[in-house]
C-alpha cells in the first residue's frame, strides 16, 4: 500500500513485476489497435527521475516482422482463391441443374405430343395397307354392273378376299379352323349341339363363324356346333292290333 508523505506525494511500493506486466498489456492492446507486433519483453527503468516518486521508461516496440505480414496475405489469397474455386463450381451445379429440369419439360411436352399423335394418326399404316382391298372391291362391283359374266366376278371376290387375308395376317391377325377338334372353352364358344357318328362327343361339328388370333393372343372365339352323344335306342312298341297269345300256345 502506498502512504502520503509531508509534502502530499505518494510513494508506493508495488513490485517491479506488477508493473511490468501491467505495461506489457497495454502495450499489446495498442499495437493490437494499429496492426502492430508487440514484444513480448518490456523493460522497467527503476531508478526514479527528480521531482517523482517512481520513474518508469518503456522501450519503444519494435516494427511487425515483414515475414509474418507475407505469410498472413499469402494465407488470405489462399482462402480467397478457395472460395472463388466453390463459387465456380456453385455455379457451375446450378446451371447443370437449371438445363436438366429444362430439359425434362421439354421431354414431357415431347412425349405427350407423340402420345397425342399416336391417339390420331396410330392405325395409318394399318388403313394404308387395307386400301388395295377397297380397290378391288370398288373393280369387282364395276365389273358386275357393266358385265353379265358370274364366273370372272366369283373368281375376283375371292381374289379380293384372299388379299384381305394377306394383309390382316401381315399385321398379325390370323384365323384358325376348329372344326373336327376337340371342344376348346378358351378358343370355341358354343352356340348349339348336334348327334353324329362322325365325330366323338364334345368335339367341333361346324362353324357358325371362324375365330381369329392377334399375335397368338385370342381376338374372337369361334361359334361352332359340338358333338353329342345319341341317346340309347328304346325299343319298338308292340302293335296295338296283334292278337294276344293264348294259353295254348304258350304249352305249344
């Protein structure tokens, strides 16, 4: 503790170690303020001046090193030049992903005009094949009004028939014959049954109409007739005008 003297002075008696640390904070906190290195020794004149009671003399800091300025720019640039880098490649995903969902909206609308194009315009190539068939049948029926002959009109229908089977079979669709095979549910649908000894029971006897096939996937069953067993035979009745037997000659 410090005591006033007879003059109105004080004189202290704090330890140079105090004091001394107490400069070296000050003197970091300033050189902290003006970007300036602060040693980490400071120097304590304890021989006091005249006319005081303690004389304190602080060295003045020396300058910040020029390598540590250097190493601290050169470390700054470093993270600059990194953060540049990620910004570039931030930008670089957005766009990517700007032009994937522009691209996806494209494809959708693509997509649904092809589906909408396929609704309209999907059996052309279908009714583009089927054509040559209504021109023979447009030639036939020209033929039978400007001509009597029966024979050459008969032998042009069946050509004409004989093309549309071509060209449905040439985009997949065929008929099958049933008849004299065996009933079928998934194939044949029965429209009646019929007795015969031609054929064993439960198979096809006629056809009312063919069945037909797209790419072996069933389109329309055939209507045919199935076989049946006969009935037994019972047997003839007696005459009512025969003359009864008699007793004599049932003996005889």
């Amino acid at each position: 503790m410090s005591e006033p003297d007879e003059k109105g002075s004080f004189s202290t008696n704090i330890g140079d170690d105090i004091i001394n640390e107490a400069l070296k904070s000050v003197e970091k906190a300033k050189g902290a303020v003006r970007g300036e290195a602060v040693p980490d020794e400071v120097t304590l004149e304890t021989e006091p001046k005249p006319g005081s009671d303690v004389a304190i003399e602080v060295e003045p800091a020396a300058p910040p090193a020029n390598d540590e300025v250097a190493q601290l720019n050169a470390q700054l640039e470093v993270s600059m030049a990194k953060g540049r880098e990620l910004m570039g490649k931030v930008k670089d995903e957005h766009e990517k992903m700007l032009r994937a969902v522009a691209d996806l909206e494209n494809y959708k609308k693509r997509a649904l005009k092809e589906k909408e194009e396929i609704q309209k315009f999907g059996s052309e190539k279908l009714l583009r094949d089927f054509l040559p068939v209504v021109d023979n049948f447009d030639r036939a029926l020209e033929h039978a009004r400007t001509s009597g002959d029966l024979e050459s009109l008969k032998k042009g229908v069946e050509m004409t028939r004989k093309l549309f089977e071509d060209t449905l079979a040439k985009h997949g669709v065929k008929s099958f014959s049933s008849k004299g095979q065996p009933f079928d549910p998934t194939r044949h649908e029965a429209m009646s049954a019929a007795e015969t000894d031609e054929l064993p029971p439960n198979h096809v006897h006629s056809e009312y109409l063919r069945g037909f096939t797209l790419n072996d996937r069933l389109v329309r069953p055939a209507l045919v007739v199935v076989t049946k067993a006969k009935a037994p035979a019972e047997p003839p009745a007696p005459a009512a005008d025969a003359p009864a037997a008699t007793e004599s000659d049932a003996k005889a």
